[in-house]
C-alpha cells in the first residue's frame, strides 16, 4: 500500500477538536449615546472566565469564539497591553480549549479614523503583535477572525447609527475598508504564523417581497443573495480583486444564523421577521448549499441561539437542518452556540435570554437554561459526541473531531426519521 492510500484510509478528521462550539458576546463598540460598550465587562466574562470555560467543558466543548479587545489592547504607537488578554490564554491553555480569537469585534481604538491608511497600519500591527503573542503561548493550530461580521458591521455603522464611525452614506466604501483591513490582517498574522486558520463569520439572510409587491422580488433577491456575500467575495477574489482576496484568505467561512435572519422586505424599506412556520422561510440546509456552492470553503454555523422559551426549539431545528446539509455533501465543520451565557440587548440593555446560560443579577451568576442544554445533550447523544471534557484526557489526544463519524451518525439520523415518518 502506497504512502497515500495508508493516508486515504484515515478517519476523515474535522478542523476543531468538537462539533459543537460555544462563543461569548465580546463587542467593544461606541454606541449611538457616544458611550463605549464591553460586553465582555458587561456579561462578567472577565470575571468568571475560568468558570466559563470550566462549564463549556462539562458541556462537551472545546472550542470557543473569545476576543482580544483591540481599544483596550491597543495603547497607540507601538505600544500594547496584553493584560486582558493573558489570562484568557492562561485558562485555555489550563483546559486546552482551542480559541477562536476575534480581533475586532465592531470597535476601533478611540481616535482611530478607519478610512485612514494610518487605521490600516496600526491595525495590521495590532495583528502582527496579537498574533505573536499567541504563537509564543499556543502550540496547537491558531483560528482568528480578523473583524466580525463585515456585512453587518458596515450597515450598523454607517445608515443604521448605531455605532462608530457613524458614517452615514458610506455603506459600501466602509464595506471595502473593512475587507481591506481583514485582508491585510490576515497576511499580518500569517507572516508570524503562516499554519493560522482564519474564520470570516457574517449573517446568512433571507428576504422575501410582501405578496402584494411582487416588484420588490429582484430587490429582495439582490439583499439575499448579493449584498449578504460582498464581503466573503471580497475575501475570496471574486470581487474586487484589487483588495488582494483569495480562497486561501477567506478560508473558513462562519455563517450566522438567527430568528430575525429571515424577513419580508417592505416597500418603506422596513423589515418583518418571518414567524416559524411562514411557509415563506428558507430551510437552513438550502441556504448552506448556496453558500458552500458559492465559495467551496469549509463551513460552519458562526453563531445561533434561539430567544427565551424558544432556545431549545430553534437549537432542534438548526441541527436537524445542519444533519440534513451533511447528508447532502456540504463541508460543514461544527455550529457554535453563540452566546454562551446571556447578554444584555443592544437597545434596551434589559437581558435578551439567548444564552445556554441566563444572568438575572449584578454579580452576573449563570444560571442553566435547562431546556436548551438537554436539546444539546440530545444532538451529543444522537451523533456519539463527548458530553463532557476533562482538560487532562483532552490534552492528552482527544485531537480533532472524527467527521466521518459525525456524518455516519447524521445519515443514521436521516434514515432513523425517515423510518418514523413512514417514507
């Protein structure tokens, strides 16, 4: 047997070490009231980062979408203060979690004007320097996500006004800079740690015309499938080439999916959320198709949670769409439940119950959502994935998940239901 049939005989092995992924909320954007937010301050994530990490771990997780807050690291000219970021690195390295680090999450360093090339340059330093600081504590493979969200970013920060830089009439010109910038980054840190996976997560997105404006379609349409995947062209140079996109800097693209993702376009150019069982929504497992037809890059659900008492539903629907996508031949690597524990609303700073784990005092103490972690212990049972993590024995070899194991579980999932439902 030839050395490449021995390695054509392997498990197929995923990216990550487990299917199922967790994520904190870790914005650091300036809101509309002029006031900077740290959601990672404002959820107690700093302060109960080793507990956190402790219960994505009894929970049969080991990786996680975290932040280094570039406005809180970044003291300008050069200098950096790693003081936030340290102990993150020193309780994965404790639980061997494996890190997805955003490194800018909706905010800019105060004074830094992002359509400036001295934005592009302190930014790509910042990289360089966030990266080396990993790379000098972190000895398995590194994932970043250089700036989340693009899309959504660049529509919240401009027409929308919610956050900085404010930059009314912008859309598309803040859309470009932050794809420049992400591009740029990821060169960045790739000189310093050319193995890095990079993880690029935007909003999947469906939108429909009211049934009496049959010609809104192409506009709704154009949202749908255009403007939501600008950015991911960009990274992936389709569009814009001169930006310097490849396949190799899109990488890994993380779609993220919610209740409000899908809506009915109106004429005022307002938006309805389409209810659960509108027959006008989109299955999820289609809308993964297209974006794994579009760009052949392994995929995986960047973000997802369901809303107060609806959390364990919307978890079975997701996975049982994500089983669906996999028995269809869609790369998908795993889907991180994203937040982890609560956070407050954006607009209304009351909690927004969309966590695996709630938050109803100042102490910010976590208490389960007990419906929605049993719906996750189902899916774990269903596709034969650990339920809990001992640092030791992960460290030890646990390694990266079996994929091909995963989908022989999703296709005895698939007959299993279709056995039930009589086809």
């Amino acid at each position: 047997m030839s050395a490449n049939q021995a390695k054509d005989t392997r498990p197929e092995e995923g990216i990550f070490p487990t299917f199922f992924m967790a994520g904190f909320e870790c914005s650091t954007f300036v809101w509309k009231d002029g006031q900077r937010k740290d959601y990672i301050h404002l959820t107690g994530h700093d302060r109960h980062l080793r507990a956190d990490y402790d219960k994505v771990m009894d929970l049969g997780i080991g990786a996680v979408r975290d932040a280094i807050r570039w406005p809180l690291v970044d003291k300008g000219n050069g200098r950096y203060d790693w003081s936030t970021v340290q102990p993150v690195i020193d309780a994965a390295n404790d639980c061997h979690i494996t890190v997805i680090w955003d490194l800018c999450h909706y905010g800019f360093p105060d004074g830094c004007d992002p359509f400036s090339e001295a934005c592009l340059r302190r930014y790509t330093d910042y990289c360089r320097a966030a990266a080396e600081l990993i790379v000098s504590q972190r000895h398995k493979t590194r994932f970043f996500t250089p700036i989340n969200e693009i899309t959504f970013f660049s529509g919240a920060a401009t027409d929308m006004g919610w956050m900085y830089p404010f930059a009314k009439g912008r859309y598309a010109e803040f859309k470009r800079t932050l794809c420049r910038m992400a591009i740029e980054g990821v060169k960045a840190i790739r000189e310093v740690d050319p193995q890095a996976r990079m993880v690029h997560v935007d909003p999947l997105i469906y939108e429909v015309p009211p049934d009496d404006r049959p010609d809104l379609s192409d506009e709704a349409w154009e949202e749908t499938y255009e403007k939501a995947f600008e950015a991911w062209d960009m990274l992936y140079g389709k569009l814009h080439p001169e930006l310097g996109g490849t396949p190799d800097i899109l990488d890994i693209v993380g779609v993220n999916v919610y209740n409000f993702s899908q809506a009915q376009m109106n004429a005022d150019g307002s938006r309805t959320v389409l209810g659960p069982r509108d027959p006008r929504r989109k299955p999820l497992s289609e809308m993964l198709r297209y974006a794994w037809e579009r760009y052949r890059r392994p995929l995986i659900i960047g973000e997802t949670s369901g809303y107060e008492d609806k959390r364990a539903e919307w978890l079975r629907m997701v996975m049982q769409e994500s089983l669906i996508a996999l028995n269809d031949g869609i790369d998908l690597q795993g889907v991180c439940l994203l937040p982890c524990v609560d956070m407050p609303d954006w607009q209304s700073g009351k909690w927004a119950q969309i966590g695996m784990f709630d938050i109803h005092d100042e102490e910010c103490n976590r208490i389960p959502c007990q419906p929605y972690l049993d719906e996750l212990r189902r899916w774990q049972q269903i596709l034969d994935q650990p339920e809990n993590i001992e640092p030791d024995s992960f460290g030890g070899g646990l390694g990266r998940v079996q994929l091909a194991e995963v989908k022989r579980h999703a296709q005895a999932w698939e007959r299993q239901k279709a056995s039930v439902e009589g086809r």
